[in-house]
C-alpha cells in the first residue's frame, strides 16, 4: 500500500543508512522490474515521511554496472515518493569541487555503456523524454535553498560525467571530461537520473566530493579509505540537508 512519502533518499557509495531516520520500518519490495537494491527503509526526520535505499545495497554488494536502477526508482515511486535526492559520492574535476565538498549539479553527461537505460520497451509506447535540465530545477532550488538554512556549503551547478566503472579512470579519460565540459566523475548518476525522468520523478543529485579524479588535484592515488573517510566527514552537513529538504 502506497502512503504520501515526502522525500526518498538514495544512498551512495559510503552512506548505507540515514542515522536521522526515526520510527523506522522496513518495505521489500517487488517491482515489475524486479527487486530493488534491498529493502526500502521507511520512517520520519523531524516529523517528516523520508525513505531511504542504499543504491548498492546495503552491504555494498553490488557494482554500478549491476545496480537495478528500474527497481530502485519504482520501488520507491510504488511507496509513494515523487521526489528524490540521489547522493552521488564522486571524484572532483574542476577547481571548485575538492574532496569534501558537496555540490548540486545542474547537468549530466553519460559514457556509460550496456546498462539498461529506459523504461521503453518494444511493444510499449516509446517516450523521448525532455532532458534539456536533467535534474528538476525545482528540487534544486529547494536543495539549495536547504543550504542557505542549515548554513550547509553546497556548490551551485555543474556536470556530472557518468562513467561504467566500477574501475577508476586513467588521467587521459579524466582530461577528455574535463575537455568536456566535466566538473564531476561518478558511476551511478546515469542511468538513474534518466529513468527518474522517465518515471515522472522529480529527482536531484546531491554530489559528495571523495577524492580529486585522476591527475587533478593533489594528483595522488585514489584508496578507499580516502574515499570513505571524505563521505564520513561530509555525512553531517548531508543529514542537515536531508533533514531540512524533507520540511519543505
Ligand atoms: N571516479 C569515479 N567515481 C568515483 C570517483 C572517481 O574518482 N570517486 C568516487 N566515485
């Protein structure tokens, strides 16, 4: 049965839960897509329905070429979500988005390959979406909105590039980004935002800045243990996003 849900979140890499979530109770959930990543975790911040999935699971089992992206955005649609925060955690590019930076932003694009990327199917009826603004601009004003609140700094803008993995890139692929137009490096953004579209979601990504991409920066190796501990200390100022995003 499907409630009013008033934000659902999805988790990425480093952020498996959502510690603000009270009165929590859990939702598997079947799909005609299939299974989501795991189950939806349904409950209240400040007063607030907020639902929470962790996009690789969450135990982190599954890479971003594996992630049912169909599911995960039904799933959550069939509770009742009509809009989504997306957390990204990705490398920085550009000057402005250094390890522990959050960032809002404002455009995509996908070099990921072989992923199952529309809701068309042959015999369906074929959409061609609009995706001229690929996050709905509306959510991201109130994202940036939240941050003029809660004193959170969020960068305004900039373009997501979705990459396959789940291997990071070599310096020359980051180069080309940034060549592109480039300001972030991730793996899950497409074809989730996409899809959210598709859907009729209106979806936002709030980037987690982990690490400098390759050959920017500092231009030293990428470990996960660096990536991990940048998401820990930026989960804070993420939570009082959450938390103030689910109000309004
Ligand atoms: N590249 C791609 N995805 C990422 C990175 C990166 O450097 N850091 C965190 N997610």
């Amino acid at each position: 049965m499907s409630q009013h849900i008033d934000l659902a979140v999805i988790g990425g890499t480093g952020v498996y839960k959502l510690a603000t979530l009270d009165d929590v109770e859990t939702r598997h959930v079947e799909t005609p897509y299939g299974a989501p990543s795991g189950p939806v975790r349904v409950g209240t911040v400040l007063g607030k329905r907020v639902a929470f999935l962790a996009r690789h699971g969450e135990g982190h089992s599954l890479p971003p070429h594996k992630v049912n992206y169909r599911a995960n955005l039904a799933a959550l649609k069939q509770l009742g979500a009509t809009r989504v925060l997306a957390l990204n955690t990705v490398g920085g590019i550009t000057e402005a988005y250094g390890p522990r930076a959050l960032a809002c932003p404002d455009q995509v694009i996908d070099y990921t390959w072989g992923r199952i990327s529309t809701l068309c199917e042959e015999g369906g009826d074929v959409l061609h979406v609009d995706f001229g603004d690929p996050y709905t601009p509306m959510l991201r004003h109130k994202i940036l909105a939240a941050a003029r609140v809660t004193g959170v700094t969020v960068v305004d803008g900039g373009c997501y590039g979705a990459t396959q993995g789940p291997r990071l890139e070599t310096k020359a692929e980051i180069a080309r980004m940034k060549r592109d137009g480039c300001d972030l490096v991730g793996m899950t953004g497409m074809p989730e935002t996409g899809l959210a579209r598709e859907l009729g979601l209106d979806y936002a990504c709030l980037a987690i800045v982990a690490n400098w991409a390759a050959g920017c920066g500092t231009g030293e190796e990428i470990t996960m243990a660096e990536v991990l501990a940048n998401v820990e200390a930026a989960s804070a100022g993420m939570a009082e996003l959450v938390g103030e995003l689910a109000r309004g």
